[in-house]
C-alpha cells in the first residue's frame, strides 16, 4: 500500500493535474490599462500595442534594436573612487550600488556605452538607465559620457544619447554637480570635431542631466508622452501652488508651446506642398512680392548650379571672402544635422528665433495657397538676408537652374560645376536636356564660371552664353589647375598662382578650389579686394 500511495498516485496526479499558467506571461499597461501579451509587448520593444504608451526600456533590452543586425561592443565604465562621501541614509551608499548592480544584471552604474555598425557607419551610443537608481548621474556616469565623446571624435563618428535620468546623484553631493560641466564640455569637443551629437528624450529627463549635455543635440527626438524639464511638475506645482496645465512637461506640450518651434513650423510648411510639382516660378515670384521683394535688396550675389561640387564651391568662396574681411550671406541645401544649416547670415548660422519668426511671417502670408517646402523656406532665406547688412552673398541652386526657386535673383557672377545626371523626372533623361536647365542660371551680359564638363555639357553652355552674350570662363579654357608640390597651381590669361592644398578631403577637390580661385578672380574684376593672401587662407580654412 507505501508503494500505489507513495509512488503511483502522485504520478498520477502529476499526469492529469491542471497546468497553471506563468505568472509573466501577462501585464497590463499603465496607461490605457489593456492587458498586453508579454511575448507581443517585448518584440514591440516595449510600446503598448493598443495605445502606443512606451515604458521605460533598459538599455540591455534596447542595444539589440538600434545596431544593423543586432552587432555591438560594450565599453566599460573608467573606474571610479566608490563612495568618496561615505554617504549613508537608511542605508549605505556602496551597499545601494551593490543592490543596483544586482537587479542590473550587467551593468555598472546608470550609463551603458556602446558602439557598433548603424546603417553602414560606426556610431557610438550612449544610454542612461532609469532603472539604476533612478538614472542619476554620478562621477562614474560623468566619466562614462566623457568616454564615450572621446570615442566618437577617436573614431569620428556620431554620438547617440538616450536619457533617461532624475538628475544628479545626491549621494554624491558637489562631486556629482560637477558632471554637468564635464560632460557639457564633453559634447562640445563632439561638436567641435564636426560629428554629429544626437540625443534621444526618454521618460524622464530632468534635473541634472536635462541641464548639461542632454539639451545640448544637434538633434533631438523625443520619446511620446515623455517628460522633459529640470523640476518635475510636482515639484513645480507645489512652490507655485497653482494647478499645472494638462500635458505640462510631457514632450508634447514641449512641442505645441515653442521648445522645438522650428521643427513644428517646418512640418506644416511641408503639408503645403502640391500634389504635383510643376517647374515654374510663379508660386515663388507671388509670395516675394506680397513680402516686399526682398530678392531684390540683396548684396551682390554669385549664383552657383550644377551636379557635383556645389557645396563645395559654395564654401570655398564664402571662406576666401571672409578671409578679406567680407561679411557673406550663403544659402546652401540640404543640410546635414540642423536646418538653420541651410542659412548662414553674415557668417553665423541664422538662429533659432530668427528663423521662427521669419517662417512664420511667411506662412500667414502663403495664407495656406499650395507652394513647395523649397520655395517657402527660400523665400525665408530671402528675407533673412535683406534684414542684415552683408557685402556678398552666395546662393546655391536647389534642383535645375531654369526654374529653380533661387533663379528670381539677379547675380553679378554664375557658376556651374560639373554636370551629371540629377533628377532626371524633372529635369530630362540626357545630360543635353540637363545642362540646359541647369545653364538656365545664366544671365545677360553676367559673367560666368565654368567647372569641368564632359563635351555635350560644354557645347549646350557655350550656346546658352552666346545667347545672353554672357562673358565664359571655362576651366581648360580660360583658366586650368595642376598638381604642384604638396598643393597645386592656378593659371589664367592674367593670374598665376601657387597655392596650398585645400582643407576639404578628396582628389576632386582640386577642381572645386581651383574654380573657387576662378570666380574669386572674376569677383576682383566686379572690384572686390580679395588678395591672394584670403585666398590662401581660405583654402586652408574652409569648413563644409
């Protein structure tokens, strides 16, 4: 009878005994309270599938999704003196970091950096992580953000922020105020390298880290529902015993209430846009004259098309003009971070505020009439320009040259680069019917500079010129560059000159200096007084 009661039965019961079902299998959202499938909630990275509410992801769980296949190496932490305070409340502040480190499962402290391949490129991303201790940043994660912008300037690569903190780490006192200028002065060297810092907002940002480096992006996407600020709202709401607005602090009240104006202006400009873009510059010329014309208030202007070099050449002449001491207004796209990148008034990126205004202007002028996103914010650039005294101003075509939104200018020089096949649904599938839109710039009795081009290009210019009776000044022709030493050497009928290697990488960059120096010396004929000393410099000077 021991053994069938013992033995048996238990098996027996064990076989058709109901199976009770895991505890996490289920969980239900905080905010829209629907229960999620645990599996389904996780492959979503955590966003609930009903309402779209994201909950705070760690970075561990987070690292997978943000590299191409999933590829990553973790950097660890620069060690760091533990508890130099030898802080204590209800308990130890060593024995909280234990008690961190345990639930962490992997990690140090609040701060995971990382790097690996992101769309083809090396990225270095860092992550703050709300569940160690809130996210509060100490000596160890100021120490990790230093790391981590040094890595990205080592390997010149963009650095990635998420944060996600409730500020500074009070158990480290004054030691852990002192992170917010360390690694404000950290993300500045990334800035100051030329790379890209992009920060990610994630509930929550605030204290500390919300007023040092995680307000310092060239970009920044915000987490939806998310809060942003320095106090939280409780905080604020009971020193100023008033009853904060609905939404206040989350990052959409941020948005409708001007802390990222810009972006949401340009948005609604963007919904303007026809259904059919047609090339005329009819939209253009309305809203300049509604505006005052400003197009024709501006410094003398050189006109810059073509497929390749634009940018280039663009930056070359304003770095050799400033070099003389001219103040120069450029108007360049697209950008590569920041809009504002876009504007450069009188030798600063145009401002936040500036812009916002302008924008604006323009759009209750539009009065909601269908124009493209490229004319409307042309038509800004305009206006900007015609408020702020400037000797020069350079102005890169968009797209084409005939019916490119820019060419409602009258400039005392044209340029063309090299010509190559470029949005040929609009602008013809031959490099015939393409050199003709883009010699479309030209203009009567103006000179221009000419970069190299294969034949049918030149011969398509040549004929457009004639026209016009507008004076060449062809590379090859007119004037021609060669290799010289360790820089390279510029000759025409009336200059000859040896200069140094421009600062901007690439064989092809040789040609693109060499027809900055050519507009430059057509410009000292229009009696600009840009010596070869500016030219020097700003060949060794120039930024793009």
């Amino acid at each position: 009878m021991n053994w069938l009661t013992n033995f048996v039965r238990p098996k027996l019961r064990a076989l058709v005994a109901r199976k009770e079902a895991p505890e996490n299998l289920w969980l239900k959202c905080p905010k829209c309270e629907q229960m999620l499938f645990m599996r389904d909630w996780e492959a979503n990275q955590e966003v609930c599938n009903h309402c779209g509410h994201h909950m705070r992801l760690r970075p561990l769980k987070r690292l997978p999704h943000l590299f191409d296949e999933g590829r990553y190496e973790l950097h660890p932490l620069p060690r760091v003196t533990v508890d130099p305070l030898k802080f204590r409340d209800t308990k130890r502040y060593d024995a909280r970091l234990k008690e961190a480190q345990t639930k962490a499962q992997g990690t140090t402290d609040a701060l995971v950096v990382s790097s690996g391949p992101m769309g083809g490129r090396v990225a270095i991303v860092a992550l703050l992580d709300f569940g160690f201790m809130g996210g509060s940043m100490g000596t160890a994660v100021g120490e990790g953000l230093v790391m981590a912008s040094d890595l990205a300037v080592a390997r010149k690569a963009p650095l990635i922020v998420f944060s996600a903190s409730g500020g500074a780490r009070m158990q480290e006192g004054i030691l852990s105020l002192m992170q917010l200028t360390r690694t404000t002065i950290a993300v500045r060297k990334v800035k100051k390298a030329g790379l890209p810092y992009i920060v990610v907002l994630t509930d929550p940002t605030t204290g500390g880290v919300s007023a040092s480096f995680a307000m310092l992006g060239d970009v920044h996407i915000a987490e939806p529902d998310a809060i942003i600020g320095f106090a939280g709202p409780r905080v604020i709401q009971d020193t100023i015993r008033q009853e904060l607005p609905a939404g206040f602090q989350r990052s959409e009240y941020l948005m409708e209430h001007g802390m990222v104006m810009t972006d949401a202006i340009l948005e609604r400009l963007t919904r303007l846009h026809p259904r059919l873009i047609d090339l005329e510059l009819g939209r253009t010329e309305r809203l300049l004259e509604q505006l005052g014309a400003p197009h024709r208030k501006l410094p003398p202007i050189v006109h810059v098309a073509g497929t390749n070099g634009k940018g280039s050449l663009v930056a070359y002449i304003r770095a050799m003009a400033e070099a003389a001491g001219y103040r120069v207004h450029v108007y360049t796209s697209p950008h590569l971070v920041r809009f504002n990148e876009r504007i450069r008034v009188a030798g600063r990126l145009i401002e936040d505020g500036e812009l916002d205004a302008i924008l604006t202007e323009c759009e209750e002028v539009n009065g909601g009439k269908p124009i493209t996103f490229f004319e409307i914010t042309t038509v800004a650039a305009f206006m900007a320009f015609a408020r702020v005294p400037a000797d020069l101003a350079v102005i890169e075509v968009g797209m084409g040259g005939r019916f490119d939104t820019t060419n409602v200018v009258d400039p005392v020089l044209s340029a063309i680069t090299p010509i190559g096949y470029d949005h040929t649904g609009f602008l013809g599938n031959t490099l015939e019917a393409i050199a003709g839109q883009k010699a479309g710039i030209l203009k009567h009795a103006v000179p221009a500079v000419i970069g190299r081009q294969r034949e049918v290009s030149a011969e398509v210019i040549a004929a457009e010129a004639d026209r016009l009776a507008a004076p060449l000044f062809r590379m090859g022709r007119e004037w021609q560059v060669m290799p010289s030493g360790s820089g390279f050497r510029y000759e025409s009928d009336l200059l000859g000159l040896d200069l140094p290697a421009p600062a901007l990488a690439g064989a092809h960059q040789l040609d693109n200096a060499g027809t900055a120096v050519a507009c430059i010396e057509r410009l000292r004929a229009a009696r600009f007084a840009i010596d070869d000393r500016a030219i020097r410099t700003g060949l060794k000077s120039v930024e793009w």
